[in-house]
C-alpha cells in the first residue's frame, strides 16, 4: 500500500526533504488527494510537489486546490511542451 511504502521512505531516507509525485497523469489517480495526505501525515516537514501536464487541473474543485496547497503544502509544476503546428491530413 502507498502508506507502507511512505513508512518506508522515512525509516530509509531520515533527512529526505522532498518527494516528488510523478509518473503517468497524476490528476488522473481517482484517489490524489487521500494519497497527498498519507504522504503529508507520513512525512512531516518533507515538501511535497505534484509534476502534471496541467491539461485536468480544472477537474480539481477549488476547495480541494486550495486544501492541497494551503493545508498540505504541496505545489503542483506543470509541464511545458512545444507548441506543435498540427495540419488537416485529408486537406486537397
């Protein structure tokens, strides 16, 4: 469970100061915000930040982006990609 492996982590990484949740879409995990506060209650004093494309954060109710980041201190970076021009294939 996530819970063990945050158990882990601090009994592995004592002075561990940050932990960076990534991997896939974040905002996708139906369970984001229990998982932020295992983390937060597990990790005390660690800073926790969210790596996301950006592309669901309007999906989040203000009042849970809000609680994630003033109560939970976690801070969301969102990922810049290049503007890509994309064409019609089947233009004539």
């Amino acid at each position: 469970t996530f819970q063990k492996h945050m158990n882990i982590l601090k009994k592995s990484l004592p002075h561990m100061t940050h932990l960076c949740l990534q991997g896939g879409e974040a905002l996708l995990h139906k369970q984001l915000i229990q998982l932020c506060e295992i983390a937060h209650n597990s990790l005390p004093g660690v800073k926790i930040d969210i790596y996301t494309n950006g592309i669901l954060l309007n999906t989040l109710k203000d009042k849970d982006l809000k609680y994630l980041n003033d109560e939970l201190n976690i801070t969301f970076y969102l990922s810049l990609y290049p503007k890509h021009e994309y064409f019609n294939i089947y233009k004539k």
